[in-house]
C-alpha cells in the first residue's frame, strides 16, 4: 500500500463530505485520537460513539481512525513512547522507566494478567497525553483546510457559465 496515495484518496474523500467544517474537522480530531490510543479492536466503534455524542462527523472519524492502518509499521514505537510517557507520570518520584534489553518471554510474568494491567495503565496514559495535542492540532488545521475547500467550492458554482 502506498501511503501518499492512501492519503490523497481519502483526503479526497473528506473534502468531499457534505457538512460544517466544525463538524468534519470534529469528526477528524476524534478519529485521530482513537486511531493513536492503544484500544485495539475498539477503536474504530469507539471513534464512532463519540463522534455521534459531539454531532462531529461520523464518516470523517472513521476515515480518520483508519489512518493508524497506514503507519501500523511504526505503532508498537509509538506505544512504547506513550509508555514511557505515562511510566513517569504515574511514578513518584517522576523517573523514566527501566531500559529493558532483551525481554525473555519464556516463564517471565510478561505473561500475566496483572502485568499486562499494569502497564496498560501507563500506555493509556501516556497514549491521551501525547494524543490529545495532536488531536487538537488537527482539528484547527482541518477545519481551515475545508473551510478553504468549501469556500473554493462555492465560489466556483456561483460563477457564470460562458456558452461559446
């Protein structure tokens, strides 16, 4: 798959959505933000139940969430960011964690429940708290993108047709 044409058809797709920008750049920030929060399995059904509770837009949160398929490759980077992230928000004293060379899997409490729970604190915390900027960042830069578009759009249909 190549991302810069994933990017332009579905860039394509959003400008083409009939709705405020308010609600298209809505739409986008939330499915941003659910795409890059460690929810696997639930991420696109969670884009969608809060796009519907804002009145965002929910075809625009859907495209957006489905951004993390693209850059899937780099994902497990950016989680262990979004742990370390919330490992030092959540110690106390406030400490990166631990590097951790060589992880052995067999017979090590990774395993576990209780461990998976543990660190899944820190990853969700971190993952909002890096997140959450992005998400709205990109909710002004679209909502000017097609706010731009929309008025392009309409502009060029009020303009007179030239028979020749």
């Amino acid at each position: 798959m190549n991302p810069r044409r994933w990017l332009h058809e579905h860039s394509l797709k959003l400008l083409a959505i009939t709705d405020t920008p308010q609600a298209i750049a809505g739409g986008v920030a939330i499915g941003i933000f659910f795409g890059f929060v460690p929810l696997i399995g639930i991420k696109t059904l969670s884009a969608i139940f809060v796009a519907w509770l804002t009145r965002s837009n929910i075809l625009a949160a859907v495209l957006a969430a489905t951004l993390h398929d693209v850059i899937f490759p780099l994902m497990p980077v950016i989680y262990w960011w979004h742990y370390d992230v919330g490992f030092w928000l959540l110690s106390t004293p406030h400490h990166w964690p631990k590097h951790v060379g060589r992880v052995p899997w067999e017979g090590h409490p990774w395993r576990s429940w209780a461990t998976i729970f543990e660190l899944g604190k820190d990853v969700l915390l971190g993952s909002v708290v890096c997140t959450t900027p992005i998400a709205i960042a990109t909710y002004f830069i679209t909502k000017s993108i097609v706010t731009r578009h929309q008025k392009k759009k309409a502009a060029k249909e009020l303009e007179p047709i030239n028979p020749s």
